[in-house]
C-alpha cells in the first residue's frame, strides 16, 4: 500500500509541474497594472520637471526587467512630457489660444528629444506585441501599447503638426484601450488617452467631426472630461498628467472651480513643480514670478 501511495503522489507530482511548464510564465510584477515604487519615484521626478533623473530612475528598473514594456513607455513619456513643457503645451496660454489648441506649436520639436521620444516607443511597442504574441489579452501589453500610440497621437498633432497620423494613432489607442479596460476596469490610467483624443476631437467644428465620423474616429468632450475626470480621481503613474489635462480643458470650458481645485491638489501634492504653481496663479488671478516661467 505504501508503494502504491509513493507512485501515486510522485504521478501527481509529475502532472502538476508538466501543467504548470505548459502555463505561459507570468511576470513577477505587473508594473502598469499596479503601483511599482521605483518607477512611481520616476513619474514623480518627472512632474517636478526632473526630466534626465526621471529617465535614469525609469532605465534602472527597465534594464533589470528587460522583458517589460512599461518602464520603455515611460521613458518615452520623461520625453514627450519634456518637450510638451518647453513649448509651453501643458499650460492654459496654449490651451486658451483656439488656433494652437487645435493646430498645434508654432515652429518644430527639439529633434533629438523626438528621436528618443520614438526610439523608446519602438521598443515598448516591440517588447507588447512579442507579449501578444503569447497571450492577445495581456493587459501589461496592451497598456503599453494603448498608452504608446496616445503618446505619438499628442506627438504628431501638437508637435509635428500631422494630424491624419495623429487620428491614426488615436484609433489605434482607443482600441487597445478598449480591450484593456474590458477586462480590467481598474487600469483607469487608460483613460488618460481615450479622454484626451475625446476631448480634442469634440473641441474640432462640426464640419471637422462629420468628416472624421466617415473614418469611424469620434469625439465627445463631455465624455472625454469624464474620462480624464475617472483618471485623476483613480489612476497611478498618470493621475497628476490626467489632473494638469483636465484642469486646462476646465479652464477651456471656463469651469473655473474645478480647475482651480485641481491645480491645488497638484502644487500641495508636488510644491516645487514651476509648472503646477504657475498654473495655479493664473487660475487665481495672481502675478507669474519669472522664476516658474519655462527655459
């Protein structure tokens, strides 16, 4: 009988590790799906415009996990969010004005700051889709890659200009962002570029909107301020960028209490950010020390 028992429990033994090397291998960490500290102290870093020490904090977790999308999107964003900052995007001056707003910087992006912007993108877009390739559901995957082409849709239309790529690039975004949230409402972080390309879509005229509903790319600003709404209340790495987009679109929409409550939630939360307390003057009325202003 013992023997019996010994071949059994040694069967048993066999078929639960032959199950689990057919199981795909699971990452240790979910680092977009849930809150890593190393890479929350990059973002932070990042929104009191701490650009080269975001991007090395980001490059140390990335380069000991290498099989991860996230911390190459992040890097991607110390870029993009850099150069937003430097031309004065993330500000209600540029907000304010209806033909930047909808048309983009006046001038062209840094060069090498897009280049590496683009060069992170390329392999967080290549570390997600060799994930889906094993799993089509990832959520890491497609939050990557859902916040990856929200990344190049800002990108090509307040930057560069090229706003049929930056559809493109919104549709993209929305779908991936679908998917995600289908099976994970919690990663309301993906709400961030379905609100924005929502918002600055519904923002376009009539004529614009009816034209794009033939490519099936649709806008609503209500719907995309209650999509940025759900991010600052409930997001991780980019609540304070959902909080500082939906306080300028506030602005924007002359909802001055609500910008005014987030821009205060946002200087409390980061006091030596230049960009979140020169915003939260203007939204007050108050003078702009020189001092806060962009180099």
């Amino acid at each position: 009988m013992r023997k019996f028992l010994a071949i059994v429990a040694v069967g048993l033994l066999v078929t639960v590790c032959v199950s689990l090397a057919d199981e795909p291998s699971r990452p240790a960490v979910s680092p977009g799906l849930s809150t890593v500290p190393e890479l929350n102290d990059g973002f932070r870093q990042l929104y009191v415009l701490q650009f080269p020490e975001a991007r090395s904090t980001f490059h140390t977790w990335g380069d000991a996990h290498p099989d991860e999308p996230f911390p190459q999107t992040a890097i991607a964003a110390s870029y993009l969010f850099e150069e937003l900052y430097r031309q004065g995007v993330l500000t209600s001056d540029f907000f304010l004005n209806e033909k930047k707003f909808l048309k983009g910087i006046d001038g062209k992006p840094d060069a090498e700051r897009m280049k590496n912007f683009r060069s992170a993108l390329t392999k967080a877009r290549s570390l997600a889709k060799a994930r889906l390739a094993e799993n089509p559901k990832d959520p890491e995957a497609l939050f990557a890659l859902a916040v990856a082409d929200g990344m190049e849709s800002n990108a090509y239309s307040i930057l560069e200009k090229k706003h049929l790529d930056a559809l493109k690039k919104i549709k993209e975004s929305n779908q991936y962002a679908k998917e995600l949230l289908a099976q994970r409402s919690d990663a309301v972080d993906a709400y961030v570029p379905l609100g924005s390309a929502n918002y600055i879509i519904g923002s376009l005229g009539a004529g614009a909107r009816f034209m794009l509903w033939f490519g099936n790319i649709h806008g609503d600003k209500k719907l995309g301020m209650e999509q940025m709404q759900n991010a600052a209340d409930n997001g991780r790495y980019l609540k304070p960028f959902a909080q500082i987009l939906l306080a300028l679109a506030a602005r924007r929409e002359k909802k001055s209490e609500l910008a005014q409550k987030l821009l205060k939630e946002l200087t409390q939360e980061f006091p030596s950010s230049a960009l979140f307390q020169s915003e939260y003057a203007k939204a007050m009325g108050r003078p702009i020390p020189a001092e806060m202003r962009p180099n």
